[in-house]
C-alpha cells in the first residue's frame, strides 16, 4: 500500500508535469521573496544587528525601545490623522461623482471620468513636486487664491509643521478620488435601473437613495476600497518625503513624518539598525491587520443587524 | 479666508436652490460642480506645463505665472546638464517592460494551468495563493533589502524585475479570464490534433488571452512605472536611476532649478498620460480591474 503510493505520487507528478511546471515559478518565486523574507524579519526583530557585523540576540527590547521612542508616536499620530481625514473626501466625494455621473443627468460622462483619473498614471514625485510647488509660501498659487479674499500667506510647508499633513491630504484626496469614484461607478452601473425607478416613483429623495439603496448594496465594494487604502496610509511615504525636500524626519517639527518614513529612516536608507527596523515592520504590519480585520468585521455586524430587524 | 467660506456658502445654496426649481436648472448645477472638480484636477497639470516654460526666478515670483512663458529651449538645456534624462527614461523602461513581460508570462501560465488542467492538490495550491495575497509585503521589508544586499543585486535592475514576477492577484486574475473565455474543448480538440501542451498554450491560448493581458499590463506598468520607494532602497548610482529617483535628485534644499525641474516632471509625466488619453477607458478598467469583476 506504501509502495503504491509512493510510485501513485512520482506519477502523478509525472503525469501532471506540464500543470505543475506552469504554477511552480509563483510559488518558488514567492518562496524566496516572499515567504522568507516575512519570516526572517519577524526572527531579525529580536536581534541587534548593524548590518555587518555579528548579531546580537536582545529578546524585545527593539520592541520596547519603539513603544518608548516619541518620534514613532508622532509617526504614527501622523499617519492615523492624514489616513483618516484624507479618507472622507476620497470615500464621500468618490461617492457623489460616481452618483450624478450614473444619474445620466448630464453628457460628456466619460470627458469627466478620465480627467478626475489624470492623476492615477501621474508618477507620486511628478505630483509631490507640482503640489510643494503650488503650496509655496511665497509664489504658490493657493497662498495666490487666498490672498485673493484677503488672507495672508500661510506657510503649508514651514511653519510650525502643522499644515504639512493638510497639504499631504489634499494631495491625497486630489490623487485617489478618481481611482474610487470609477469603482464606485462600475458598481453603480450593475444595480438595477429598476430599483431607481421604484424609488423615484415612491418620491425618495436623491439623499435617501443614495443612503438607502446606493449604499448599502455598494457595500462590499466600499469595504474593498477601504481596506486598500488603508493599506496604503501605513505605506504612505513618497508624498510628504518629496513635500518635504526629502528629509528623512518630516520635515519642521517631524510634522509631515510617517511610519514608513520613520522605518525606511531607521534602516536602511539613514541609519543601519535592521533589527529595529524589523521590529518597526512588524508593528505597522499587525496595525495593517488589526484594520483590515476591523473594517470587515464592522461591515459584517451591520449586514447581520439589517437582517435582523427586517428588510 | 472668512469671505471665501461664506462665498461657497452662498454659491451650494444658489445651486441647490436653481437645481430644485426646474430640472435644466438641477443639470446646470451638477454641470457647475462637475466642472469646478474637473477645474481642481487639471490645474496642478496646466501649472506643470506653464512652470516648465519659466525661469525659476518668474516662478518664484507674486503672483505666479499663470500662462505660459519663453524660457522652455533654456529648461530643457539646463536639464540636459543636470540630469541625464535620456538614460533615466530608458532605465524606467528596462525595468518596467522587464517586469511587465515577466509578469504577464508567469501570470497567464498559472493562471491557465489552475482553470484548465485537473492535478491533485489544485484546490490546496489555489488556497495558499489566495492566501498570500492577504500577508503584507511591508512585514519582510528589511530582510527582503539584506537579500538583495547579499545577492549583490543593489544598483541592478533585477531586484526590481525578478522578485515582483510572484504575483498572486495576477494568476487569480488571468484564472477567472481563462475559466470564462477559454473552453475545455478547445484544448481538447488541440490535443487531439497532436499539439504538445507548449504549443497549445502559445499557438492557441495566448491568443485568446490578450484582452486579460493588455488590462493586467497596464495595472502592471503603471504602479512599476511610478514606483519610488523600492527604486529609492536599490538603485543609489546615478547611472541606474529611474524617473521618479532622477526627478527626486534635482530637488534640492537651496538652488533648486525649478524651471528645469519642472521641464523633467513634464517629460516624465507625459508619456504615460498621452497614452492615457488616447485610451482612457482601457487604462481606467486596467487600473481598477482588482476591484471590478466583470
């Protein structure tokens, strides 16, 4: 029976040789890429190690020196804030384009969609550049727009660091409410016109149908589009590092400073603390988780209650 | 700043006001706002344009040049001398079609293999692909640099090509194409006619796919194209450097040539954006096809 086996598992392998050769190059790709890097920077997060020399075992003391160090928390006070708030004007704004575009109200649709895509194809340091540009203290076109009403120049940039994320939220919102309004449109262009109908010959409101109907069965498309940027947030780095003249520390006052910043900073761009790097890593990677778990959670209570108390 | 808000105050109630009195007055509107965002999009990309044709000290001026100037033949020489922009393009596209075609090649093939054929362990195997797509990359960041350290593949282009070719959204992918598009009897019939299996992936799969691969390509090429911070960690020497590094290295703290600098974003920028324009919507379903099913 063992035999058989064994010689059942060379021939199927021999049989399926072709099937087995076409999938192999992702998974010993993703082996040696992948896989082995993931597992050796959780074991590299408990050493001290410059990089060269020997490492140095330190249990979770890179873990404890983190928690301690003030600037990882200005990092990531920095990057919650900018996530958070950039994500109200790409999820609301995403939504509003994606509904007067599928209302058929106006013409030229596709004219609008691919200028509020622009950016999506436009490389992150072109736009950095252009944006430090144009929130330029002294010849910026916004301070221009301001001064207009009557407002002094403020000085996005400089300062005492504050406004950087204001100018990196706009860039972001600026950037990816396209990206999310023609997810949102597709999805919007696979319900039904029949439920619009109905809705409109009962008198619901624009409002009421976005929230009522829009919405709700957007759902899941919504969460997916969450979840990615989300992701994206503790990744954010090439923006408010090009805003900044590329300085690795954010900035005036840290201001503009994120995780993926303060990481990169660490090791290997600034420093060559890769044990502490890792461990870096691996906190902004279980955040990474624990939102993403999170947000799926969250959507799946709310379906539950909607069943619940009846439809 | 206190008349601008209340200035867009009374603009929305305006608005909101003509578009519940008549409906051409709610079309007005919505072409109103419409247009305003439109506006907002277009003008960091006209600034772009108008800066690119300035000297630095007419874009350090108030209020800033807001049509174009004549500068452009003295940008364009001074970002020859800065830069080697040239190089730079050509390093961008050796990395990005390198990746690309890899990507597309692996992809398809895995892809196809997982709706075509029936081997033990598919269902296992398609399980773990699915799963590595939920482990972030962010996690084995610095070990992945050391890596690439230790291979002796700093300042070479195959840090950046090889190890991104495992892509398992890309093999997801190409499989729900392949189970919708590509019939079994179609193989069959191939292999009845004594097509080896190579032959009948390249002569009559491939063919087929091509849809699945321009959408794939394009989501490929841009994210590859626009990538910064990988080329930032591998690629130090200026010889090697992509676009987005190239642009990063005229910025300076003090000196800056804005004029020149503006020249090389608009350079970089608009390849990618012409073909954009000339093909919005495949680009615009290529970008979004994680999202989208079809």
């Amino acid at each position: 029976m063992n035999t058989t086996k064994k010689k059942g598992f060379v021939y199927t392998l021999k049989k399926n040789k072709v099937a087995y050769a076409y999938v192999a190059p992702f998974y010993i790709l993703f082996a040696i890429f992948g896989l082995f890097p993931i597992v050796a920077g959780f074991g590299l997060s408990f050493f001290r190690w410059d990089g060269i020399g020997p490492m140095h075992f330190n249990g979770v003391t890179n873990y404890i020196n983190l928690f301690k160090d003030s600037l990882f928390w200005k990092a990531l006070s920095n990057t919650l804030l900018i996530g958070i708030l950039a994500h109200i004007p790409i999820l609301l704004g995403g939504l509003a384009l994606a509904y007067i575009l599928n209302s058929k109200l106006v013409e030229g649709e596709n004219i609008f969609k691919t200028i509020y895509f622009m950016p999506m194809v436009t490389s992150s340091v072109a736009i950095s550049i252009i944006f430090q540009n144009l929130f330029g203290n002294n010849y910026g076109i916004i301070n221009w727009f301001l001064s207009l009403f009557g407002q002094k120049a403020i000085n996005w940039l400089g300062g005492d660091g504050s406004l950087i994320k204001v100018a990196v939220i706009v860039m972001f919102a600026w950037k990816w409410v396209g990206w999310n309004m023609v997810i949102y449109l597709a999805g919007m262009q696979g319900i039904s016109g029949d439920i619009y109908e109905a809705a409109k010959i009962d008198g619901a409101s624009d409002t009421r149908v976005m929230f009522s109907i829009v919405i709700p069965l957007l759902k899941p498309i919504i969460v997916f589009t969450i979840v990615q940027s989300s992701i994206g947030m503790f990744n954010l780095f090439t923006e408010p590092f090009i805003l900044t003249n590329s300085s690795w520390t954010g900035g005036v006052n840290n201001g503009g400073l994120t995780l993926m910043m303060y990481l990169l900073n660490k090791a290997p761009q600034g420093g060559n603390s890769y044990g502490y790097a890792s461990a870096c890593a691996y906190v902004i990677t279980i955040m990474i988780v624990i939102i993403s778990v999170f947000v799926n959670k969250f959507s799946e209570e709310k379906d539950e209650g909607r069943r619940k108390y009846g439809k | 700043m206190k008349t601008l808000l209340i200035g867009i105050l009374i603009i929305a109630v305006v608005l909101a006001v003509i578009s519940k009195i008549h409906p051409i007055g709610k079309k007005v509107s919505l072409y109103i706002v419409l247009g305003f965002i439109a506006l907002i999009m277009l003008i960091p990309f006209y600034m772009m344009f108008v800066m690119a044709t300035h000297t630095t000290s007419e874009i350090y001026s108030f209020p800033p040049a807001m049509w174009f100037g004549t500068n452009i033949v003295t940008n364009l020489k001074n970002m020859i001398q800065a830069v080697n922009f040239p190089l730079s393009f050509l390093n961008s596209c050796i990395v990005t079609f390198g990746n690309v075609i890899l990507v597309l090649f692996f992809c398809s093939i895995g892809g196809y293999a997982f709706a075509v054929y029936q081997f033990p362990g598919r269902k296992v195997l398609f399980a773990v692909l699915l799963g590595t797509m939920m482990v972030p990359w962010t996690a084995g960041i610095i070990p992945w640099f050391i890596m690439m350290s230790k291979l002796g593949w700093l300042n070479s282009f195959q840090a950046l090509i090889i190890p991104s070719c495992a892509n398992a959204f890309g093999i997801f992918w190409m499989r729900q194409y392949c189970q919708n598009n590509v019939p079994v009897s179609l193989v069959e019939a191939a292999r009845i006619d004594g097509c080896s299996e190579w032959t009948i992936f390249f002569r009559v799969i491939a063919p087929i796919l091509k849809p699945a691969y321009a959408s794939l390509g394009i989501m490929q090429f841009v994210n590859v194209w626009n990538d910064f911070m990988q080329p930032l960690m591998i690629l130090r020497r200026p010889e090697k450097m992509t676009l987005p590094l190239m642009l990063k290295t005229m910025v300076g703290d003090r000196g800056t040539d804005y004029g020149a600098l503006m020249f090389a974003s608009t350079c970089a920028v608009l390849p990618l954006l012409i073909a954009f324009l000339s093909a919005s919507k495949f680009f615009m379903s290529g970008l979004t096809s994680g999202a989208v099913k079809e």
